[in-house]
C-alpha cells in the first residue's frame, strides 16, 4: 500500500480501547482480536483518534516528542500506518 502526504486516517470508533501504564490495547470485538501499543505507538493512535491525522502529521509528532529526524519519522509512520490499516482498525476518511 503506498501511502500519501495527504491521506487522512481515523480510528474505528466501535474499539475497545484501554491504557495501562504507558501502553494501551485495543480491543477489536468484532474480529475478537487484541493488539497492544507501547509509547510511540499511542502518541500515534492519539493523533488519529483525535485529529483525522495525515501522514505528514503523524512523522511531525513523532520528530517533536522523540527528537528523530524526517526521515525516520516518516517511515516509522508509514509502518504504524499499515499496520493499522491491515489489521482493520483504522480507515481513510475522505
């Protein structure tokens, strides 16, 4: 899946999604499945629950609160990014 500068993508609203510690997992009951998120990976989920973020938007949060440069950022994104989207818990909204 090649992603863009421009997509948007938002978290499925119908998710469990609990925080323990510095950490949360989510609950897909739909698919009965779990998945668990460390630090980096709820900053992400954060600015995709409650911002629609965008690619662009996701690397620059990264880059502020881990100090990585572009380059890593953009692609530690995009991986999360996929991720999410193969496993069916985020959509692209239009």
């Amino acid at each position: 899946m090649t992603l863009t500068d421009t997509q948007r993508f938002i978290a499925r609203a119908d998710l469990v999604v609990e925080a323990i510690d510095d950490q949360i997992v989510i609950l897909d009951l739909e698919g009965d499945r779990c998945f668990g998120l460390n630090a980096q990976g709820v900053l992400l989920w954060q600015h995709l629950r409650d911002n629609h973020a965008s690619l662009v938007e996701l690397s620059d949060a990264l880059q502020q609160a881990y100090a990585i440069d572009a380059e890593r950022a953009r692609a530690d994104a995009s991986a999360f990014v996929i991720a999410l989207r193969d496993a069916g818990l985020i959509d692209e909204q239009s």
